[in-house]
C-alpha cells in the first residue's frame, strides 16, 4: 500500500488540464497510469489547492460524459504536500482492519487537514468565499443546534418531519460529528459557516437533492456539494475514496467517475442550497419545496445500492 501511494506523488501536482481529459477514458477501463493522474489531480487539488478544485473536478466530469473540456489552464495558487500528509494519507487508504463506518471515515479524512501546509488555510478561506455558491459565508452568523422537539411537532410527510424520522428510524447524529470536538468555532469565517451548515444541513440535501443513504450515493451527495459550495472536505473524501478504488478495485474506477461526474454535474446545474434559508420549508413537503426552489431529484446511471449488492454478492 505505502509504495502505491508513493507512486502518486509524481502525480500530485498542478496539472496540464488536457492531459487530465484525455486521461479519464483510460482510467474508466482500468488504466493504472490514467488512474493514477486522475487521483493525483484530485489529491493536488483537495489538499494543496482549494481554488484548483473547480478547474480539476470540471474537466474530469467533462470528460466522464463526453463534454468539451471546460478549462485550459490551471494558474492557481497552490502549497507543497507535507511528507507527513502522504504518511497520514497512506494510513487512511489503508484504513482500520475492520473497515470503515459512516462516522470513522469521516473523522479520519478530516484529520488529514491538520497534516497540511500551514498556508492552505489561507487559501481555503479564499477559495470559499469566492466560489459563486457558498452565498458569502463570511458573512453570515454561524445557525444554532437544530431541535428535535420541534421537527418532531410538523405535520407527517413534511420536509422537517421526515428528516427527523431518517435521523430517529436510522440512529443518526443531527449533526453527525460534534461542532465543538472538530473545532469548528476555530476556523476562519467563511470556513466555520459553511462547514457548519453543511453538517447541520447534510440530511435535509439528501432528501431534497434525491439522495439516497448508501454508500454509492454518499459518494455522490459529496461530488454534488463540492460543485456547489467548493466544500474543501468533500474534495478530500472524494480524492481518498478516487485513490482507495485505484489502489484496491481499480475495476470498478470508471464506476466510480461516472457516479462523480454526474452529481457534480448535478450541483452545478441545481440552484445555489447555501442560499436556501431551509428552516422555512420544514412544513412543506418534499416535491413542494424541490418546485417552489427549481430543483431535480438526482438520476444517477446505477441503482443507489449497487455497492451493497455488489458486497452482499462477494
């Protein structure tokens, strides 16, 4: 595993945008080199360049679904990757003996962040508050808790009640990791808000966006944030979970673009969710807000389970 890792670091600069094309048919056939100059564009860009990721993720979709290619050139501001980055890095493809959960993985990705060039904060904020669809987030004043009482008291078939029937029926956290212990409130402004939001809104975007919980489409619902908000975690699961397929299912890798590209495609087509005040829809149904807001249900290629068939089969 560490000497595959190795191998991307010849990789994991700042890449020629035409080359990266042409690259994602042969990684989808399970080229290893194409692969490895997908996952190394990925890696450079989630964890060295926040302003590279739309450049980068837009031309892979590109390519993936046969569009022309959207950028040229890929002049953006970048740090070095940390020897320690690629040790941490390696230990997180590799993962626990027994696997990851929903929750452990989540916490080992967002770890890599304290591994990185000390600058890529700096270049994280900016990258945020310009992407078009993160609606200023340095601007905004980071929302409370959510309550379950008051979800608990909608109307049945309303957006808040079946949200919060998905967290109660499945055992989910409301906010899936605890603002405090991740040290949310340490983050610079635009950061803390969108960071924040998107914990506490991650759920309503499943129901609304058309995603479903399995692991297929929580891949997708993380391609379909980062198109929207340049989510700078969902650029590093994406580029870990890319990597995790190369090194051990390299088969199933043009599976997995496919199912990439079509939900950042998604995000950039559906309406900005940042802006969206949701607290005000929790009365009204889901079909209702998704036409009174302009949004379409996601419609991926594969059925959203096909990863749990897939292990039920092996």
């Amino acid at each position: 595993m560490q000497e595959q890792i190795k191998e991307l670091y010849k990789y994991s600069l700042q890449p020629d945008l035409q080359r990266l094309y042409q690259a994602v048919s042969g990684a989808g056939q399970g080229n290893t080199d194409d692969q490895a100059l997908v996952c190394g564009a990925m890696i450079w860009s989630a964890f060295a360049s926040p302003a590279g990721i739309p450049l980068v993720f837009d031309v892979i979709a590109d390519a993936q679904l046969g569009k022309p290619i959207s950028h040229d050139q890929c002049d953006v501001p970048a740090v070095s990757l940390p020897e320690a980055f690629w040790h941490a890095f390696a230990t997180t493809v590799e993962g626990p003996e027994g696997g990851y959960d929903a929750t452990s993985i989540t916490v080992a990705v967002a770890a890599l962040a304290g591994v990185l060039d000390a600058k890529y904060v700096d270049l994280s904020e900016a990258a945020a508050i310009a992407h078009p669809g993160a609606d200023s987030p340095a601007e905004k004043t980071v929302p409370p808790l959510l309550a379950l009482k008051t979800l608990e008291e909608l109307p049945e078939g309303s957006l808040g009640r079946d949200l919060h029937s998905m967290w109660v029926d499945n055992g989910f956290d409301p906010e899936v990791l605890d603002r405090q212990a991740i040290g949310l409130d340490q983050m610079s402004p635009a950061l803390r808000y969108l960071n924040t939001r998107i914990l506490q809104m991650h759920d309503i975007w499943h129901l609304v966006g058309g995603y479903q919980t399995t692991s297929l489409h929580e891949i997708a619902i993380s391609s379909f944030q980062l198109a929207q908000f340049g989510h700078n975690y969902s650029a590093m699961f994406l580029a870990t979970g890319a990597t995790m397929s190369h090194v051990r299912t390299p088969q199933g890798f043009g599976l997995l673009m496919q199912n990439l590209a079509e939900s950042w495609q998604h995000g950039r087509q559906s309406p900005s969710f940042m802006a969206v005040e949701w607290e005000d829809y929790w009365h009204k149904d889901v079909e209702t807000v998704r036409s009174e807001l302009g949004i379409s249900a996601f419609k991926g290629s594969f059925p959203a389970d096909l990863l749990e068939q897939l292990a039920a089969v092996a």
